[in-house]
C-alpha cells in the first residue's frame, strides 16, 4: 500500500488491493483497503477510482459513492463502494480479482449536512443512490435524529440494501416503477405521505437527476430543508477542470456554475436550477459569450 | 547498463531513487528549478493539486487561462474520454482578472510557489487590458498567452490560426506588461505551418513558446445520435495527441533553435517528458494526465531525472534538443549502435532539419 498527499485534512491517494467484489442484486459490492481514506471520510463523500490498469486508454477516473468504512481491522483500513455495470470502466472493476491493486483518490466532495438538532430526518434513494445513505443514517441516529428511508427503483433487482434499510429506519417504504417490490411507482408518490406522518425538517436525496429534482420540490412543498447528492459527469473529480458544473444559486441570489465535485456533490435542493442543468442560465455570472476552450 | 526501475503512480519513498542530477532550466530568462510545469486548464490555480504534492517543487503552477471579466462557460456536457485522451468544451469558466488576482494568484504567492499566469481574450483589446493588469503585478513569473480563442472582431477566427492576428496580440501584450516579465505565446496544432505562426509571434515580441494547445475534435454519442459535447466540438487532448506534439516541438526548434519551448501534449511518464526535451523543449507542461493521476507532475519529474541519467546526462540543460544533433558516426563493424550510453557531444551544432509533412 503506498499513499500520497501531505494535507492532513481533504483528499489522498492509495493504491488499494481488492479484498472481495460480490454481487448485490443487480449490483457489484467492491471491498477494497484504502489506507487513510477511511478515517478521512465522512457521509455523503465519494472515491475516484483509476480503471483499466496501468496502461490504461481510460484516462478519467470513475467516481463512486462511498458504501461504508472501516477504519481499522485485519487489512487497516478498508472501504466499499456499489456500482452497476455501465460502460467499459465499470465493466473493467466488475472482472477485479481478490489482490488485484485499485488506484484510490479520495474521499472527495463536501459531504451531508447534519443537523445540530436531534430532527426527524427521511432518506431518499434511487437505486444505488441508497450507498451514501446508511453512513448517514447512522451519523444521524447518533445525533439522536428519527430517520426513515424510501428506495426506489425500476424493478426489485436494483433495489440497494433493503435488509440494511430495515434494520436502521424507524419505517422504510418501498417502491419499484414494474410493482416487482413495494408499491408501485415513484419514490415521490409516496414521499408527501412520508413526510406528513414523520413531520420531517430534512429531506436526504441520492439518485438520478429528475428523481432529485422531484424530491427537492416535494420538500420544499413541505417546509423541509433538502440535501441532494448529485450525479454529473467528471473528468478530474477534485475541482481542476472544470467539467462537472451544474447552476446553483447563491445565498446572494446569483446563479453561478459551481462544480459539483468540490461544491458538492451534495447542494441544497432548493438552491439547484434543476431545470436548467445542462444549460448556463440568464443571468449566471459570466453568462454566455461565445468561443474559447 | 543497469537500468532504474521507472514505476507508474505514487511513490512516497522515490525522492530516495533519484539520482543527483541537476534539474534547473531556463525559460526566457526565468529561472525554474524543475522543469516540469503543470498545463493550463488542468490545474486550476494550484491548491487542489498541493493536497497531493507539494506544488512548490514543481517549475511552476501555468494556471487557467483568465479572461477579464467573470466568466460562465459553456454548457454540459463539456468532456467525453476518447481513447487515450478526452475532448473538452468549457469555455474558459473563470473568475474574471480582479478575483483571480485576489484570491488564486495571491494564495499561489501566499503558498510560496512559482506562477505563470495564463490569459485569454477575445480582441486585442482585451488581451492589452489583461497585460496592463498585470502589469505591476509581483510575483508572476512568466505570463502565457492563449491565443487559441476566436476574435470576436473577426467572424470568431482563432488569433491562433492566423499568423498577422497571433503577432498583433503578442505585440500588445508585450508592449503593455512589465519588460522583465517572459511573454510566453500557447500556438495551436490546428495549423498548416506552425513555423510560420512561431516566427510570426516571436518577431512580435514572444520570448517563449508554449506548444501545444488541443486539437480540434468531436464525438457523436451513437445512442442520443448527437454530438457528446453540449458545445459540438471540443479540444483534444492526452496521450493521443503525443505525437503530434512532438513534432511540433521538433519543427519549431529545427527552424528556431534559439527560441526557448514550453512543450506538452499526452506527457504521462518521464520519458514521454524526455521526448519533448530531445526534441527541443527546456521545460514541459502536464496537462490531461494530471485527471488521471494528481501526483502526475511530480512523479514525472522524478522519472525524468532518472531517465536523464540513466542516458549519462549530468543535467537537464544538456539533454534540450538532443534528438537535432549530428548523426553518429557509421560504427567500424558495422554492429549495432548503442542506443544508451553514447558519448554526448553538448556543442554539436544542431542539422538542419527537413520540416516538411511526408507526402
Ligand atoms: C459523485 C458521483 C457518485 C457516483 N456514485 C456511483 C455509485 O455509487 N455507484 C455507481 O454505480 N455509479 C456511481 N456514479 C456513476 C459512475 O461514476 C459511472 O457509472 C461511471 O463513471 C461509468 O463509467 P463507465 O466507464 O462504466 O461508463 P462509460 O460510459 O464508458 O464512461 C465514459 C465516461 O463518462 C463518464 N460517465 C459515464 N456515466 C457517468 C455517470 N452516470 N456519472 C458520472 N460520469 C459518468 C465516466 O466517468 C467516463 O469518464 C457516480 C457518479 C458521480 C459523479
Ligand atoms: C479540461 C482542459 C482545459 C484546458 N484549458 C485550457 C486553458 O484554459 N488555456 C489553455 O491555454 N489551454 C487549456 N487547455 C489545454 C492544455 O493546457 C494543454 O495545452 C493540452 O491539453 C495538451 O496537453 P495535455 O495533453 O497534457 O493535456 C485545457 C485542456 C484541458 C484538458
Ligand atoms: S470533475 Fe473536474 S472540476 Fe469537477
């Protein structure tokens, strides 16, 4: 195990070994040793990880929510992520072996804001967006805060840690788009619900775009501050290149393009012009004149 | 010859490895300890990247290109990976000159470390107004030029691309900044003859180049159908690009030795660095694989120091441009010549080189 990096707080680099890699439904469960990274890490934050090898044509790193940690035991620290297969790199970890190294940047982004006060808190996912959210339940449960989960997803197959979600939430509600789990339809069909019985002051949310972009605005609707872990595509993954930006709006009231793998990934659901991702809202600072890379 | 063991990726214990070679090299008159920079663009303005090394060992932090007013960029999605490289369309996001020189040129001097400011504009105007800003300016080491922008008061024309609009922006903002100061111009690839644009900028003033910028390019995603980039076309960059780097920096060297080179493109290991030096370069930016590993430009500097010696060099200066010198001797026995290990000869006049594209 090497690591580099000077900096006592924020991100390192390891080179993990593999300790096991299973299969989770429609999932992949990686274990990995990662040296300091688990002591650094706090919910919410992510790992980029190298793929491909050594002399790999797959030149950006690919970046995964953090499952859980552990900061010290037989292999000294070591973490998990959870990951579908999606592409070539994805593929590539999906084919890692047991001792097979993994080059590890992290932990990376700011992570969930956590309440000063012992609230009622609901945690949304969709999906894997379920990874980051038991570190959080457990962060919260020790702040003495009421946590109750929602996982959706298509079908029963990419539902994430249903069995972990029983075992920490006060309630967990289910729901699959096919019926195949739960009830069915969307996370938000049930959410309003949710949210009334729980009297919920904060709403956490992982998961695809619209899905987070519909969760924001059902907590809005009921006075609940929301924290949402973003998904965009990154090049560098620790704030260089800027690729990863999406419009937020300021507590000055100015838009600006902020980059979701320093700023977030996790921004404040009513802070995100959900629907103007992809575009450079009138009136961002600096907004558009043409030319340049 | 034993050879050093050269490894990719991190190595906290390599500073042991290398060997007592002096690094130093000269840019313009500026001097660096190392000379191995990091590329604009793909450093930010340094603090990101000092969490993985200690950005004041590096020769310099070449920070984004700033324009003079704040800045939103383009839309997304602004990168797709190619292979061994990746395309981007940002559009120069930025803070604007003012913040930039408050907070990131100010935390870089705060730091310790060695700034080339990079700047972009979009009239010669712009880059005059930028070059006076910086003018009285302490602690810039070098200011890099992007001329890789279209002139809005020419139908969008890249300054790059045309020799009479690259000259105008190097003179306004040589004339306009400190003299002792390096003006470094960033040429583009995307040229017939990037010898005529390098003669053309340094006759207007440049004491250096920088070479290169990206490579125009696109990707269609064939599931949506459309272009993968939200702005259509982006810059290439990466391992990809190597080659095409490399004789760009050997061509502007063969045709102006005296000229001193910042050179990049794809530079992920020592020796890829070592390419750019033979080839004429006297300090190497790193850009793209810096994505891929954030301790890049460390680790290669080291690997380069290692490379250097195992060649018998005994410093840096001695290897600039060494792939120009005279051909060796034709051996007696007609054996194989021996590729490490030659006597150098540092005062071999540089051949004259054939620039031409092979037809
Ligand atoms: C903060 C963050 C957390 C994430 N957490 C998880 C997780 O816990 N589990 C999981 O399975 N996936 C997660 N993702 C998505 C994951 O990064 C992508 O699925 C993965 O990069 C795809 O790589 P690929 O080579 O298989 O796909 P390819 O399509 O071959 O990738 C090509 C390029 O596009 C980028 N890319 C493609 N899809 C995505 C995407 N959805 N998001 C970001 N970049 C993408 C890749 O990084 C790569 O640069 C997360 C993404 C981000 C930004
Ligand atoms: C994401 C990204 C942003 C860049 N931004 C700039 C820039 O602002 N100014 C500039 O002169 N070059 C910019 N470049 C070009 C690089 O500085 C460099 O010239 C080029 O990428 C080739 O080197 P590389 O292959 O090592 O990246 C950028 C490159 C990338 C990949
Ligand atoms: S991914 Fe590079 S700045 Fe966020």
């Amino acid at each position: 195990m090497t690591t580099t990096g000077h900096s006592k707080s924020g991100a390192i680099q390891v080179t993990g070994e593999v300790i096991g890699l299973r299969r989770a439904g429609e999932y992949h469960v990686l274990t990995l040793t990662a040296g300091g990274i688990p002591d650094l890490t706090r919910p919410g934050h992510f790992v980029a990880l190298a793929v491909g090898g050594e002399h790999s044509s797959m030149l950006l790193r690919r970046a995964f929510s953090i499952y859980s940690v552990q900061s010290r035991g037989v292999y000294g620290g070591t973490l998990e992520i959870v990951f579908a297969v999606n592409g070539k790199g994805t593929e590539w970890l999906s084919r890692l072996h047991r001792h097979d190294q993994v080059d590890i940047v992290g932990p990376l982004g700011r992570p969930f804001a956590l309440p000063k006060e012992p609230v009622a808190c609901v945690l949304v996912a969709g999906g894997y967006g379920s990874a980051p959210m038991f570190a959080l339940a457990d962060a919260l449960r020790a702040r003495g805060c009421r946590v109750d989960v929602v996982l959706g997803a298509s079908t029963e197959s990419k539902l994430f840690g249903v069995l972990d979600a029983k075992r920490i939430a006060a309630s967990l509600t289910i729901t699959t788009d096919d019926g195949s789990a739960g009830e069915r339809g969307r996370v938000t069909d049930v959410l309003p619900a949710v949210l009334q019985r729980t009297d919920a002051d904060v709403v956490y949310a992982c998961g695809p775009m619209p899905m987070l972009q519909a969760v924001a605005k059902v907590a809005t609707e009921h006075g609940a501050y929301s924290q949402c872990a973003v998904e965009e595509s990154m090049a560098c993954g620790i704030g260089v290149c800027m690729s990863c930006v999406l419009p937020v709006v300021g507590d000055d009231g100015v838009t600006r393009m902020l980059r979701s793998c320093v700023d977030g990934p996790v921004f404040r659901g009513d802070r995100v012009r959900w629907d103007e991702v992809g575009t450079i809202p009138e009136g961002t600072l600096g907004a558009p004149v043409s030319g340049g890379h | 010859m034993t050879r050093a063991v050269i490894t990719h990726g991190p190595r906290p214990d390599a500073a042991a490895d290398v060997p007592d070679i002096d690094m130093t090299t000269w840019l313009a008159g500026l001097e660096l300890p190392s000379p191995v920079l990091t590329a604009s663009g793909c450093a930010a303005a340094g603090r990101e990247l000092d969490q993985f090394f200690d950005i004041t060992t590096i020769g310099a932090v070449v920070t984004k290109s700033i324009m003079l007013n704040p800045r939103s960029g383009r839309p997304t999605p602004r990168m797709a990976e190619t292979p061994s490289g990746m395309l981007n369309s940002i559009g120069l996001q930025g803070p604007g000159i003012d913040a930039f020189l408050d907070k990131d040129l100010e935390w870089l001097r705060a730091r310790g470390a060695r700034a080339v400011v990079s700047i972009a504009g979009g009239s010669v105007d712009e880059y005059t107004r930028l070059a006076s800003k910086l003018r009285h300016v302490t602690d810039v080491a070098a200011i890099e030029v992007n001329i890789s922008c279209p002139n809005v008061e020419d139908r969008g024309q890249v300054f790059a691309c045309d020799p009479v609009a690259a000259a105008e922006v190097i003179t306004a903002v040589r004339r306009n900044t400190n003299p002792g100061i390096p003006v470094l111009a960033k040429l583009s690839p995307d040229v017939t003859d990037i010898v005529a644009i390098a003669r053309s900028v340094v006759d207007a003033g440049a004491d250096g180049l920088s070479m290169i910028n990206t490579l125009l390019g696109m990707v269609i995603d064939t599931d949506t159908m459309r272009p993968a980039l939200a702005g259509i076309t982006g810059g290439l960059s990466g391992p990809a690009i190597r080659p095409v780097a490399v004789r760009c920096v050997y061509q502007v060297h063969a045709a102006l030795p005296e000229v001193p080179i910042l050179g990049m493109g794809g530079i992920r290991t020592g020796l890829d660095a070592l390419e750019f030096v033979l080839a004429g370069a006297s300090a190497v930016s790193v850009g793209t694989v810096t994505f891929h590993d954030p301790g890049a430009p460390a680790r290669i500097a080291r690997e380069l120091a290692v490379a250097l010696a195992e060649r018998g060099f005994e410093s840096f200066e001695q290897a600039i441009g060494h792939a120009h010198r005279a051909p060796d001797p034709a051996p007696a026995s007609g054996g194989p010549v021996a590729g490490h290990g030659h006597t150098l000869d540092a005062d071999a006049p540089d051949t004259a080189v054939e620039a031409g594209v092979e037809g």
